[in-house]
C-alpha cells in the first residue's frame, strides 16, 4: 500500500526524506540514542535511500548494493534503506524480512562485516508492551533497515568497556524521565514528529538530557 497524505495524495519520496532527517537529527543525534549515527552525519558519511513499494525482492537488492559499498575496507560511514510503503502495519512481517537478509551475510561473505538494525513505527521487543516508552528506541516514522560496519560498531561498543547493553540502560532511563517531564502522551507525540515541537518542549528535552548524563547514564 502506498503510503498517501489525509487528502488520498502520495507522499512524494523528498518529504519522506526530510521527515526522515528530522527524526535522526532530533531523536536519533538529538537525544544521543545511537553511539553511531551522529559522526557520520557530521562527517556526510550517512546515505539514505527511499526505495518504494511492496517488492521484497526489490528492496532486499538495494540492501545488499549498500551492504557491498559499505563492505569495502576503505569505506566509512552507513547507510539506511527507507521503505515506507513496505509492512507499514506488519512488524512481524517487516521483522521477517530483516532476519532473512541476516541469514544471508554469510553466503555473500558478510558475516561480521556488516550489521543491520531494524526500525518500525510498530516496534516491538519481544515479550514487551508495544505501548512502552522504551519501544521508542527502535520506532522510526518508516520502516528502515540501518546498514552498519561492524568494525564501526565494536570501535565505539569498544568506548563503553565492552558493554553495548549501557547504551539500551542510558536510553530507557532517557525516554522514561522524558515521560515523567512530558507526559506520556506528548512525550509519544514529540518522538513520532519532531519537526513539530514548542520552544517548551525543546527546553524540557534539554534539561532531561543534563539530568540524565548527571546520573551517570552518560554512556553513548
């Protein structure tokens, strides 16, 4: 299904990338969730691709063409695949996807060179409420798959002595006291459209973030 606006028009490719910028500059880097994202934006090393439909097979080939660039030993930066008509309403569909081009790596010799995290706006863990704040770290306002070097993730996994689990602590910690400032509602609200906030909004998220690295949850 293609993704359309309230008035039945289609949502052209360059709004779905801004919407998308603006979620990785004020979530994303704005709320430090991601140890990885925030160099290669400021160094132009982060690509992005909208890629239409509902053709798995379609979307799958763009994911390994960026797996391959990003393979090479001399490349830097990552890469993330929008597909916004793609299971929109199917995190388990959506997920499935995912997990078969991870099964893949290995034949195209990939396997711990490159690693990929799924985005959604119905994430959900496992076991947990998908209403919880703490899905917030994986929702995106799309479905994307993040392509990333795996020797970039142990680099900056290497900076946290090892542990990447401090970054899901930091940042559970981060989205609950946002909730408590913001309620959950307007908490909810911020995270799925950040283009749109109030100077109020801005300065409670900043306050939050001092409050949290204060507490020693520092670790992105």
């Amino acid at each position: 299904l293609t993704l359309k606006h309230d008035d039945n028009s289609v949502i052209g490719d360059e709004a779905i990338l801004s919407c998308t910028r603006a979620w990785i500059e004020r979530v994303v880097v704005g709320l430090n969730l991601c140890p990885f994202a925030e160099r290669p934006m400021k160094l132009d090393q982060l690509k992005l691709e909208v890629v239409r439909g509902t053709d798995e097979e379609e979307i799958t080939t763009s994911v390994f063409y960026h797996m391959a660039l990003l393979s090479s030993p001399e490349k830097r930066g990552t890469s993330i695949i929008v597909a916004p008509d793609l299971f929109t309403n199917d995190f388990g569909g959506f997920i499935d996807l995912v997990q078969f081009i991870e099964e893949s790596l290995p034949k195209h010799e990939l396997d711990g060179v490159i690693q990929l995290a799924p985005f959604h706006p119905q994430f959900e863990f496992a076991g947990e409420d998908n209403s919880k704040i703490s899905t917030f770290t994986n929702k995106s306002p799309y479905p994307m798959i993040h392509i990333l070097r795996e020797a970039e993730v142990t680099a900056a996994v290497d900076q946290l002595d090892g542990d990447a689990s401090r970054v899901w602590k930091r940042n559970v910690k981060l989205l609950e006291t946002l909730e408590d400032r913001l309620g959950s509602e307007r908490t909810m609200k911020w995270l799925k459209n950040p283009e749109r906030y109030d100077k109020g909004v801005k300065e409670i998220i900043k306050g939050v973030l001092k409050e949290v690295k204060m507490s020693g949850f520092d670790s992105c």
